[in-house]
C-alpha cells in the first residue's frame, strides 16, 4: 500500500509541474471540495521536463522570414534564404521589389514600354511597321522593298520609321500616291475645234484636225491656196473669176483675192500684176514687192475701160511660178497674149535695172528700169554683149518697160509718168496717154 501512495504522489507531482490542475481537497470543517491551482513561480513549480525534440520555428509565419524566401529550420533555430532575382534586401529583413524599367526602360527596345512585375519586368511588343521584339530589339520594316509598299506605281515609295510615304502622283493624273492614279481625260470636254478628233494622253492630248484646220485645237483655218493653179488642181474651180489666195503662205501677209483666168492654155493663171492707162504713177520696182494686193481682183480687161487708176502686182521675186505670160487689153478686149516665158531664162530679178530677156527661146527681148537708166544712160549694167544701151536705145521709156522685138516700141511698152507717159493698148500699137482709160497690161504666173 504505501508503494501505490508512493507511486500517485509521483504522478500528481508530475502533473503539477506540468501545470495541471490539483485535484479537488475537502475542505476539513466543511467537507466541501476545492480545486487548488498550484503557483508556478511558488516554491514547488518544478522545471519542464525535456522532451528531446527540435521545435521548428519556420513552422509558424514562415520563421519570421520574407514570405519570398525559404525558412530552412536547423536545431535551435531557423536561416532565411535569399530575396529572390528582382528584389533587394535579405530574407531576414524584407525583400523589396527592384523597379528594372526605371532604368534604361529595362534594357527593353526605346520604341516599346517597359512594364515592371513583382521580380522582373515584360518588354511590349515592337509598334506596327518594325519587325523583332521588345526584348530582343525591333527592326524598321522596308515596306517600299515589296511591291512598292502598295503606293501606286507611278509614285515614289520613301521608306521611313515604322512605314512609308508615297509619293504624288504626275502631272496628268488625279488621286494620290495612297489611293491609286486616275489619269485625267483632257479629251473631257473635247478641246478640238472644228470637228477635231481628240485623242488623250498622259498630261496631254493630240488633236487630228479635218477640214485643212491645223494647230494644236485645231484652231488654225486652212490657209487659202497659194494660187490660181493650187485651186484648178485641187479641183475647187468654178470657172474664171475672184479667188482668195495666200501669197506668202504663213508669211505676214493676209490672204488677198485674185483674178484668176482658169480657161488659156488649160487655166490656172494667177494675175500677178495689172496696171492701166487710167493710173499715171512712177513705179521703178515693178514686181519687186507685194504692192496694192487690192488692184489683182480686178480683170484687166474691165480695169482697161476703168478711169479709176487701178495698178498693183505680187512680189515676183518670191512668189512661186514657173512661167508667165505678158498680155494686152484695150477698151475691155484682151489684144495680146505672149507665148509661155520661163521663170529660169528671166536673166535678172525684178526691180533691178536691165534686160529681163534678151533673145529667149521665143525671141523675145524685154528691159525695164527707172528713168535714170532706162532714160539717162546712167550706170549700163546687166546689158547682154551686142544689146543697145539705155534699154534698147529708149530715150523716153521712163520707169517702165519695153517687152517684145529687138527694136524700140516693137512690141508691148509701157512707159512711165516719168518719161513720155503712155502705153500701147495692142502689140506695137494703140499709145493711150496717161490719165486716160481704155488700155491696160497685166502679168499672168502659173
């Protein structure tokens, strides 16, 4: 018995220090029972027993270690591992987060944002126009390197930075580079005048003019046939009468009206110079130059009974002819018409002083010149071996001439107002004085 009571006081010792609760004691007057509460810091607190076993302190809140890091618990304590890549400080302490992008936008490209992540940081991607990426570096894309980078092709396509420019499009076409080239129609409206056919091109158009009209819209009328011949081949003729002709072509000169004679010899004749007996001028360059255009519509036959002066002819150096006749009229009848008389045997040129024709193949002899040649005998020039001086021995022909025989008046003559002052009306014959009407000479080119 005292071995078991030796035993449970043992126990109960034990409990005690354990920081049990006594059992209940009866109280000795009352008998009533008490829970006694032993005082742990009293004379009988007993030490705790040792278990044998480490506590693990990383157990609970991670050891006190940054919840980033390892707690790694060792006999009688615990170690914090390191704060992870992108972090600063110790596991003991904290780690704080390392902003990478707060430098040097992270090494990311400079075209891309930098965005910073518990640790770290992502790179975006490159912007439209650059191949690669925000990590590795982004690269401009060449658009114009491809198909022109979809600009028209007829523009220009200029690389630049993250894309391209394209170009304006030429003269002649609407739009851009961008959308697309439209030609533009300058048949649209039709800038061809009179019955013009437009054909459009690039920046420009052509038009293919009708009816003899010329320019570039076609706005320039035919000129007029150069002579009478021109109008006879081109079988415009309607018979003998007033035609417009163009005498120097696109020269300055308008284009004037003519007789023409479309019946002598096959027709065709231009009248290049007319001069009646009603007209009493001096005229030392017969033929020299486009003088009084007006007086060659005027049949001479009709201006040789006019008593209105009437003279004028076509410059005969210039205009173009192959041969030519002389003829006579009087009282409106033609009295004489000479044999065809070539431009290449004409031995001077018209207005100088001379002989026109000495002995040409039909024997014709023909001087003219102002008075002070034909008259004076100043300045013998242009006279053939054998020919008389003073043209054909004149002593009176003034500023005219004498056209047919070897002999002086043999033929046609026609003095001047300086000199005796008449003309023949016939071929040798018929003198009719100045100012008076009723004979005329005229010179026919063909």
């Amino acid at each position: 018995a005292f071995f078991r009571m030796k035993k449970f006081l043992l126990i109960m010792l034990a409990a005690v220090g354990a920081g049990a609760l006594l059992p209940a004691c009866a109280d000795d007057e009352t008998g009533i029972l008490e829970e006694v509460t032993p005082d742990p810091t009293g004379p009988d607190t007993q030490p705790p027993i040792d278990s044998g076993v480490d506590p693990d302190e990383c157990a609970t809140d991670n050891g006190g270690c940054d919840p980033l890091v390892t707690c790694t618990n060792n006999p009688g304590g615990r170690d914090c591992g390191r704060c992870p890549p992108g972090y600063t400080g110790t596991g003991d302490t904290a780690c704080t987060d390392i902003d990478e992008c707060a430098t040097n936008n992270g090494d990311c490209d400079p075209l891309v944002e930098c965005t910073n992540i518990p640790g770290g940081f992502t790179c975006g991607n490159c912007p439209p126009g650059y191949t690669g990426g925000g990590e590795s570096g982004c690269v401009d894309i060449d658009e114009c390197a491809t198909d022109n980078g979809d600009c028209d092709a007829l523009t220009t396509c200029t690389n630049i930075d993250g894309g391209r420019t394209c170009g304006a499009c030429p003269a002649g076409y609407s739009g851009d580079g961008e959308t697309g080239c439209i030609n533009i129609d300058e048949c649209s409206p039709n800038p061809c005048l009179n019955g013009g056919v437009c054909t459009d091109g690039v920046a420009s158009f052509t038009c293919t003019c009708t009816s003899g009209y010329t320019g570039a819209t076609c706005d320039v009328a035919p000129l007029p046939p150069g002579s009478c011949l021109e109008i006879l081949n081109a079988g415009e003729s309607t018979g003998s009468g007033d035609y417009v002709i163009d005498v120097d072509g696109d020269g300055p000169l308008s284009p004037i009206t003519v007789y023409c004679d479309m019946t002598t010899s096959g027709g065709g004749w231009t009248l290049a110079l007319t001069k009646n007996s009603a007209d009493d001028a001096d005229y030392p360059d017969l033929g020299a130059a486009d003088t009084n255009l007006a007086a060659l519509a005027i049949n001479p036959a009709i201006s040789s009974t006019s008593a209105t002066p009437n003279a004028g002819w076509v410059n005969l150096n210039t205009f173009p002819y192959t041969n030519l006749r002389i003829a006579a009229y009087l009282d409106g009848a033609e009295t004489y018409m000479s044999e065809d008389i070539a431009r290449a045997s004409l031995r001077i040129a018209w207005g100088e002083n001379g002989y026109l024709l000495y002995n040409d193949a039909n024997g014709y002899y023909w001087c003219t010149g102002e008075a002070s040649y034909t008259d004076g005998g100043i300045g013998q020039v242009n006279r053939p071996d054998g020919a008389p001086a003073d043209c054909k021995g004149h002593g009176a022909l003034g500023s005219g001439w004498d056209f047919g025989g070897p002999g002086v008046n043999s033929g046609l003559t026609l003095c001047g107002g300086s000199a005796s002052g008449w003309m023949y009306g016939q071929y040798g014959a018929t003198r009719v004085h100045y100012p008076t009407a009723g004979a005329a000479q005229a010179l026919w080119v063909r």
